[in-house]
C-alpha cells in the first residue's frame, strides 16, 4: 500500500487517496495511524473505524448481491436488462423533451455569499443542451462542486420529467450534452491536495442549489428549502453531525410536503432519547416551523424548528443555503420563508448566526434552528 500522506488545508487534513483493502487483506491499523496522527487527530477513532467497515461491508454487500443475481439469471441475461434500462431511460427522457416547445430555458440562482448559478437548457426536438456558462469562478470557501456532483445534479432532474417510475441511470444522459466551465462547479485539483479548493458543501449544499437552478429554469416545481441545514458540535471527547429536515417546494397539482429533506436522501435524524443519552445535550424543541411555506394555489411545505440546548461547552459549526436567499416560489406562487438560527446564552443575550457560521457555546446556551420553507406555485385564489 503506497504511502498515504497528509496535509493541512483550512484547519483540516487530506487525506491521499488510500487503499482499505488490498488484495483481501484490510489496512485498519494504517488507516488507525493516518487518522490519529497530529496535526489534528480525530476524536473518535472507534467511530471513524465503525464508519469506514460498514461502508467496506456494504460494497461487499452489493458485490455479493450483483453476483447472485448472475448465478441465477446468467451474466448475459443481468448485463441485457441493464442495457434496456438503460435504453429504456433514454427513450423516456427523449420523450418528454420532445414534448417541450424547442427552445432555450434559462436560470440564474445565487448563493446566499452572491456566488451564481446561471444555466441555459437549448432543446431541440428529443434532445438538450446544458450550459453552466455564467457560474462563479473557485470559491474561496467550502461550497466548490464537481463535474460529478454537477452530473448528479442533472440526472436528477431529468428523472422528474418523465412520467413513469424509473430507476436512476445513465440512460437519461444519452440526450443531453453537458457543458462545465472551469470555477466554482469544475474547479482545478493539483497533485498537491494542500493547494486543492474544498469541496465538502458542494456535495451537500452547492448540488442542492444546483437542482433549484434546474427546476426553476425548467419550471417543473418551486424551490424546495435548498439544504441540508448541516450541524455540528463537538468538544476533545467527541464530535456530532446531523442534516435537518425543511419544506418542499410546490407544484402543478400538488402541495409541498411539510418537514423532509428533498432532493437528497430523507435521512432519519437521530432519536432525541439517543441523542440526550450519548451526548451533553437536551432537545428543547422540534416542531413543524407553521407558515414558512410560500402561498400559492398549491402551498409550499412548511420547515421546522429545531432548538437544542448544551450543558457543557462545545464548539459549533452550522452549514447552510437560503438564509439570505428565500426559496422561490413557482407561476404566481409565493416564495418560502428563508431559514435561520441564532445562539440564545444562558444569559438571555440572542447571537444570529449566517448561512455559514460557527461559534463556542458553554453550558446552559441553546441552538435555535429554524429551516427554509418551500416556495408555491400558482396564484392562490
């Protein structure tokens, strides 16, 4: 196994690419050493460990899967089923492009820092063009995407256009051509990962504004809350991550829904009687955030509150879109309310915390979380 080196980039480490298993053989007590070592060990290396086994055991899982479904059915008969859904994907997406009027459809999203997102669809006849020209150059923080993470993106989006349940898969691509610029969704990566732009909330957040970009310009559905609403906290003994749910967007003939996460998998959050037991904290509070939705002759979905207070000290991170930004709103429909969150000290004193935020908390001080709603569509009566 080569050398896995690591490096310090924004108060954090890369870690190189490192093989877990070579071979049959497992590499833990190398992957143990890289994750403890200085300048910024880990806090919790049974948990990282746990983590990084089941994600080995799960792609063992879909290997053990795929093999069984071959000793069943024959290699050739599992390898024809996945080109005809894959074709199958094609003919639908090409469908229902066809049904558009030929033209170009167009869309400018801006982080809540101002960064754009700017797209342009061209369809002619079964098939598109999609041009990210317009989009913001490297970010200087976190929110960089990928041409992967721009691809997810779309493909997507494109899966909601066709009229019939279809699984994800590269079929839908076939009918478009995609084009990236350089900046903040295909950034430069050096062989030096020190000097690499970071992309961690472009996974989570740049992705999800990104399919509201997509969405308005093809004026398929309201903005959905567009985040993930990242938290964490964690002290030297330890250290905590949860994503919060929020509202859906609307569309033609249907209401958003009310405290999901959309666009993303709808994780399951953590049981308040779990997370008070394993953690220094209390859950004050989570509760359906009444009237974040956008009006609209359908309504958006409504977001939630979720308030959490801490008895011992902690440093805290939030991560998140549509703080400055209000999810849009669809046909005459509404925008939702953005979200927001603040510090409340033990003291009475409130501390608003920004879309990207951090701040030390001391024994008594709460979290008050409130996120986006969706946005509505169509003029309400």
């Amino acid at each position: 196994m080569p050398p896995a080196a690591t490096r310090l980039i924004d108060e954090g480490v890369v870690i190189a690419p490192t093989k877990l298993v070579r071979r049959g053989e497992p590499h833990w007590e190398a992957i143990r050493r890289i994750l403890e070592a200085p300048p910024w060990p880990t806090r919790a290396i049974d948990d990282n460990l746990a983590d990084l086994r089941a994600a080995v055991a799960a792609n063992h899982a879909g290997a053990e899967a795929l093999r069984a479904m071959a000793a069943n059915h024959g290699d050739e008969t599992v390898a024809r089923y996945m080109a005809s859904l894959k074709r199958l994907a094609e003919e639908r997406i090409r469908e229902a492009l066809d049904r558009m009027p030929d033209g170009s459809y167009e869309a400018r999203e801006d982080l809540d820092d101002g960064s754009p997102l700017e797209v342009r669809v061209d369809v002619e006849g079964d098939g598109a063009r999609i041009d990210f020209g317009g989009s913001a150059g490297v970010h200087p923080g976190n929110l960089n995407a990928t041409p992967a993470i721009v691809r997810s993106a779309i493909i997507y989006v494109l899966r909601l256009m066709l009229r019939e349940r279809l699984p994800l898969n590269e079929g839908l691509m076939r009918a478009v051509s995609v084009r990236i610029p350089a900046g903040l969704l295909d950034p430069p990566f050096p062989e030096d990962p020190a000097e690499a732009p970071a992309v961690v909330g472009g996974n989570v957040e740049t992705s999800q504004r990104l399919v509201d970009t997509l969405l308005k310009g093809l004026g398929l559905a309201a903005c959905s809350q567009g985040t993930m609403n990242n938290v964490l906290f964690g002290n030297d003994r330890f250290g905590y991550y949860e994503t919060v749910c929020g509202g859906c967007g609307a569309g033609p003939g249907f209401d958003g829904a009310d405290a999901v996460h959309s666009h993303m998998t709808n994780t399951r959050i953590t049981d308040p009687e779990v997370l008070e037991h394993r953690y220094p904290v209390r859950v004050e509070r989570f509760a359906i955030r009444r009237g974040s939705g956008g009006a609209g002759l359908h309504h958006g979905g409504d977001g939630v509150v979720r308030e959490i207070a801490f008895l011992e000290p902690v440093e805290l991170s939030i991560l998140s879109q549509h703080r400055t930004v209000a999810p849009f709103g669809l046909e005459g429909g509404e925008p939702g309310k953005p979200g927001r969150q603040r510090i409340v000290r033990a003291s009475g004193a409130v501390e608003p915390l920004g879309s990207i935020d951090g701040t030390e908390v001391n024994a008594g001080d709460r979290l008050v979380l409130e996120t986006p709603g969706g946005g509505g569509y169509g003029k309400s009566g």
